[in-house]
C-alpha cells in the first residue's frame, strides 16, 4: 500500500509545484484561513486515486464534507498544507496523508515537492526522508534546544487564544536556544523526527494537519501528547506537543507555567 499511496502523492505534487510558480486566485474560509483552487485541485486528485485503490478506506479530507465519515478506516489528506506559504512562495508546503486502521496510526506520508523532499513511515519499520532513515535528536538540554511552533487562525478573533501563543512564547523562549515559526505543521512534526529541531507545540490544529507527521516523529523516535502529557488523539485534543522524547517532560513543564 505505502508504494502506491507513494506514486498517487508524488503525481498530486505536480499539481501543487505548477500551482506554487502560478499565479493563485484566493478566497478565505476565515478571517486568516485562506484557501486556493490548487487546494481543492490536488485533494480532488487524491480522493478519486485513494477511493479508487484503497477501496477498504474511507477518505476524510481538509476541503471536503466529512459530515457522514467516520474515523476508522481512513485515509486523512490535507492537500496542501501550509497554503500561506503556498501563496507566498515560502518553500515550506507539503502534501500531508495519514492512513490509519482501526483508528490506530499505519502510515505517514509527507510530501514537499518544492524541496523535493519525501517523508515516509509504517509503523514498526522506521521513518524515511527521501529513502534514508531518519531519527529524532539526542539533544536532552533543554536551554540547547530548538523549537517550533505555529499561530492559530482563531488569534484575529479569539483574545483567549492570542493571549495564551504570547504567554507560552514568553515562558518558552528564554528557556530553550530559540523558536521557529515556518507554518506547516506537517513540516514541523518531520523536522523533529529528522533531528532539525528538538519538539514543537501548536494549539487548534485539525487533524488533516498532524495524521501523517505524528507518525513520521514516533517511528523516529519521537513523542507526542497533549499538554498534560497524555495521549494525543486525532479530532479531540486542542493541543499537541511532541519532541525527540528528551526534552519531553521540560517542554511540558514550561508549556504549563
């Protein structure tokens, strides 16, 4: 399945590399939430390949209706993840497809075509990018460490949730080495499973954007919770927090204080 869900990705990434050297018409779902007929083009793509081949899964994606799907056998697309930076030519933007079975994770697929980079997990056997495997970095320091992070849609129109990114950002920064913002995600789960930073944390994320990067980290050697440092769940949690496992326990402590 991973071979075929593969080449079905790379091909809907033509889609998005023309759409990225384009000129894009805009219109915005919210306040900051901007979507492109590129988007809705490349999930398009997907959904009939996915339904087509993978015919004991249902397809729950970022611009569809998912009123009537249920979580289980699925395969969750974000078509394009980081659409801001798709429409600003900021090369981080990536194809985001996470396969589960029984609602448990089975595969994680990640694609930048811009970069040419390819992410790529089944659970037990390792993470990938572009063929090479991939893990998490050793760094326990946290004052040493790198993070990400990313701002919600909701901080235009929600003071609860604008107040709560500047107050963490001023717990977190003087304590870790620094913190970056690139706006994907997806994108930010594979850096720290390939040991480019060392944990990431988010609030109000869907589940489109972290069904395949959360993969792609644990099977790096990863971890990845909610804020209390229990379990993180698809469709639930508001937050998430993951790392390369050393740091884990720290980064809570100063997410919480």
């Amino acid at each position: 399945m991973k071979e075929k869900l593969i080449e079905i990705v790379k091909e809907a990434g033509e889609i998005l590399k023309d759409g990225y050297f384009s000129k894009k018409d805009v219109t915005f779902k919210a306040t900051k939430d901007m979507v492109t007929k590129y988007d809705v083009a490349v999930e398009n793509f997907l959904k009939k390949r996915f339904l087509e081949e993978f015919t004991d899964f249902n397809v729950i994606a970022e611009e569809s209706d998912n009123t009537d799907l249920e979580f289980n056998n699925s395969i969750i697309v974000d078509p394009i993840d980081g659409t801001t930076n798709f429409v600003n030519k900021v090369p981080h933007t990536c194809i985001s497809v996470g396969v589960y079975k029984d609602k448990k994770p089975f595969i994680g697929i990640v694609f930048n075509p811009i970069l040419d980079e390819l992410y790529t997990a089944v659970v037990g056997e390792g993470a990938y990018l572009n063929d090479e495997k991939i893990q998490v970095s050793d760094e326990n320091d946290f004052q040493k460490s790198l993070l990400s992070t990313g701002f919600p849609y909701s901080n235009a129109t929600n003071q609860d949730d604008l107040n709560d990114v500047i107050k963490k950002m001023k717990d977190i920064l003087p304590r870790c080495q620094d913190i970056r913002r690139l706006g994907s995600a997806a994108i930010d789960l594979c850096f720290v499973a390939r040991g480019t930073y060392e944990g990431y944390y988010e609030m109000n994320l869907k589940a489109w954007d972290v069904s395949a990067g959360l993969i792609i980290l644990q099977e790096a050697g990863g971890k990845v919770t909610t804020l209390d440092g229990s379990d993180y769940t698809l469709f639930e949690d508001k937050y998430i927090v993951a790392s390369n496992n050393h740091i884990h326990d720290e980064l809570i402590s100063n997410l919480n204080l």
